[in-house]
C-alpha cells in the first residue's frame, strides 16, 4: 500500500484499463454490482475538505497521500443483486426477494474482489495505490457528489505514482507485523 503520492496525473486509459481488468473479478449472477466515483486533479480537494477538514491537515500522518492525483469512492449496489436474482434464471433461489433473503451480503464480497483486482491491476502497471476507509464526512460526501442513499460505500482508493520507492511502501504500524504462515491458516477436513 502506498501512502506517499507524487503529483504526476493518471492517464485516463491507464485508469480505464485497470477498472476494465478489474470487471473481470468473480460476480454472483454476473452481476457486478459495484461503482466508482472518480475525482481527479484538483477534483480531490473535494474528498479531502470533507473528510479531513483543513484544521487537521496538518497533524495528518501522511501527508503524501494528500497528493494521489486520483482518489476513487468504491460503492457496492445491494439492489442490483437483488433485481438479478429476480430474473428467470435466478428466480428459483429466492434471493430476489430481498436483501433480507442473503445470509451473504454477495455485494460486498464481489465489490472487495473487484477491489482486489483493482490493486493488483494498479500494481501492475507500476501505480501506487492506497485502500482506506472512509471515517468521517460520510453523508456530507454523499450529498457533495449526488451519492444514492441505497449504495454502500466501501470505502476510497487512492491511486496515483507513488513517490517512495518499493522497499519503503507501507509505512503504517500494522506493515511491522508478521504475516500468517499458510499452516496457520489452513484446517485440514473442519476446525
């Protein structure tokens, strides 16, 4: 994850590759329920003035994340699976009866895989880029950009040329901590 961005523009096609790569991650029904608000230039500011107001700007840790030439708002749509498992050939699973009908809220599993994708599409063509809530200013963004009530925002991807070099990416407490071995992780026939 980069957190220290230089202020050199992201090319709109390289911006449309990596979406379109990220399209391709795994969708319940095909039904890819998952958008992106893009800002980008001076479009940023508007993230930032609402969710780290000026007065804390200063104290801010990372101040390089302040220059991501793009900073993408991530939104998983309920609705859009609800209406395709609706359809004829879902219909017999119920799900289209609700969003109350899923034990897995398949919307935001799909937008985090579509996510994931992304990164690694950002990453592959030599972009930083940085997954981070959204903690404040949430409803006031929503009303800034004309943000549906019933999308559920994920969370804010900034993308851009990261302006520290591989080995000094992630910088964040959590980057010291060791990663789980696969032993750890994986249980051989249950728990």
């Amino acid at each position: 994850m980069t957190r220290s961005f230089d202020s050199r523009p992201v090319a709109a096609e390289v911006l449309h590759d990596i979406v379109s790569l990220a399209a391709r991650a795994p969708s319940a029904g095909k039904t890819q329920g998952w958008h992106l608000v893009v800002l980008e230039g001076h479009d940023t500011s508007r993230f930032w003035d609402v969710t780290l107001p000026a007065e804390r700007r200063a104290t801010f840790r990372w101040q390089g994340l302040l220059r991501a030439p793009v900073i993408a708002l991530a939104f998983a749509d309920p609705q859009a699976y609800v209406q395709r498992y609706a359809e004829p050939d879902k219909r017999r699973s119920g799900l289209g009866e609700g969003v109350d009908a899923w034990s897995t809220p398949y919307w935001t599993v799909d937008a985090a895989m579509a996510l994931n994708t992304l990164l690694l599409a950002a990453e592959d063509v030599g972009l930083g880029a940085l997954f981070f809530a959204v903690f404040s200013g949430e409803a006031e963004l929503r009303a800034a950009l004309h943000i549906p009530d019933e999308l559920q925002l994920l969370g804010a991807l900034a993308l851009g040329w990261s302006d520290q070099p591989r080995s000094q990416r992630g910088d964040g407490l959590s980057a010291t901590r060791a990663r789980r071995s696969a032993d750890e992780i994986i249980h051989r026939g249950g728990w």
